[in-house]
C-alpha cells in the first residue's frame, strides 16, 4: 500500500471514529451524513465496519431506510474478518441487527450457516462468539432449530457459501454439520460451546457481551485452572520396584534369571 492511501485512509478512519462517537448525535439532521457512511461499507477493513455502525444509528435512531442493509451486513462476514481490528464490534452490531424476531427466516437461516461455515476456520475465541450468536438467532427463531436436529456429517451440501444475496444462498436446506465436527475440539471450552447448541436451548439469550472481551490467552489460562478428575493408573499402589502383589504377571510373563 502507498503511503499516501495509507495516510488516507487512516484519517478517514479517524474521521468516522470522531462522527461515531462524538459528532453525530450533535447534528441538526445526522441523515446528511449517509452518503459518506454508505461510501464507507465499500471499503474493506475497519472503515467498512465503523460505516455500518453509522448506518445502524442512523436506522435505528434516524429512520434511515437502507433496504440492502442485511444484504451488506451478511457479506462482512467473510474469512478474511478474522483479521480486522473491530472484529467484535462487528459481531455487537450484528447481534443487534438480527435481534427482531419479524425477520425473514431465509435471512437468518443464511447467517446461522455463514458463522458455522467460518467457525471451521476460526480462531477458538470467535467460534465461542459465534456459538452463542448461533444459539441466539436460533432461539429467536424457533423453527431453524431443524438446521441443527442432525447429529451427523454430511455428505454433500446445498448452501452456497460463495453466494451474494443472503436469500439465495439455499441455507435453509442445508445442516450445521460444521458444529457436529466442531464438537470434539481440541480446547474443552470451546467443545463445550458448542455441545450446547445439541441440547434443549433455554429461553434467555446468551450474553454476548462476555464473551467479545475473552481473548486466546484467557481461555488457556482457563484450562490450566480447571480441576480434572484423577484416573488411577494401577491396581496396587507400588511399593517397590519388585513385581506386584498379584499374581497376574505370573500368568502373563515368563522371566529368565
């Protein structure tokens, strides 16, 4: 990258992070600000996601309307978001955005299975997010529940991961076979998440807001304080180097003097 669009796009950055946080709710009519914020969704990185965080204030607050708002927000979540700078801020705004329970069950169908796809290639900290974002959006909607009845995996599978539009992504025909294979993970915890979505899920929503400040080192400092129940590794508690009380080594072993 060239200096000099790196210097750019820092100070738009700066910019957004100053209307966001500072500006806009100090505007006689916030609205005028839409166009540079849609601008901001077409530029890959933390702009684009400071920009829908615009874009949502001024939905919810403003009565912008933004008919292909969804259809922008589901194409953030791409393997490529593991590596942004507001990673968690963009799974805060998407909790928000799919919190109604009036949403087309296509649309939400297509993001459970996007964020079970990605968790294959996850880091462990964000397949626990993404877990209990799947956990939500499937108790907001009951019905979906059918994605996740399948305790196996598939062979073949008619969603298209590559696919734009949310609506035409053939998700609800599809499984969450990615969790089954996420269940035996090699960290406990996050194994543990996940088991979760195969039992009775309860009626109050996870709480996401604990989960977007744990990190990788938090979850191995976890593990390491967790209490393992001690297996016994003999029979006969040893006494000596000298064969075992019992007389199966007899029965099994021929020893030469």
């Amino acid at each position: 990258m060239k200096p000099f669009m790196s210097s750019n796009i820092k100070i738009r950055r700066e910019m957004l992070t100053l209307l966001i946080e500072k500006m806009l709710m100090h505007l006689n009519n916030p609205l005028v600000t839409a166009d540079f914020l849609m601008d901001s969704l077409d530029t890959p990185g933390p702009i684009a996601i400071l920009g829908l965080q615009g874009i949502f204030i001024l939905v919810k607050d403003y009565n912008l309307e933004c008919p292909n708002i969804y259809g922008k927000l589901y194409n953030f979540f791409t393997t490529d978001m593991f590596n942004y700078r507001y990673k968690t801020r963009l799974f805060y705004l998407a909790d928000i955005f799919l919190r109604s329970t009036h949403l087309p069950e296509l649309l939400v169908a297509a993001f459970v299975k996007r964020m079970a796809r990605l968790s294959l290639i996850a880091p462990p900290t964000d397949i626990q997010i993404m877990a209990a974002f799947i956990g939500n959006l499937l108790i907001r909607h009951p019905p979906l529940k059918v994605l996740i009845q399948s305790d196996s995996v598939v062979g073949s599978d008619p969603y298209i991961f590559e696919e734009k539009d949310p609506l035409k992504s053939n998700a609800l025909n599809s499984s969450l076979w990615e969790l089954v294979s996420l269940k035996q993970h090699i960290l406990p915890k996050v194994g543990k998440s996940v088991n979760f979505l195969f039992k009775k899920l309860p009626q109050v929503e996870w709480d996401m807001s604990e989960l977007l400040d744990n990190s990788y080192e938090s979850i191995i400092d976890e593990e390491y304080k967790t209490d393992f129940q001690k297996v016994s590794l003999t029979y006969e508690k040893p006494v000596s180097f000298s064969v075992p009380l019992s007389n199966h080594m007899d029965d099994l072993w021929t020893l030469d003097d």
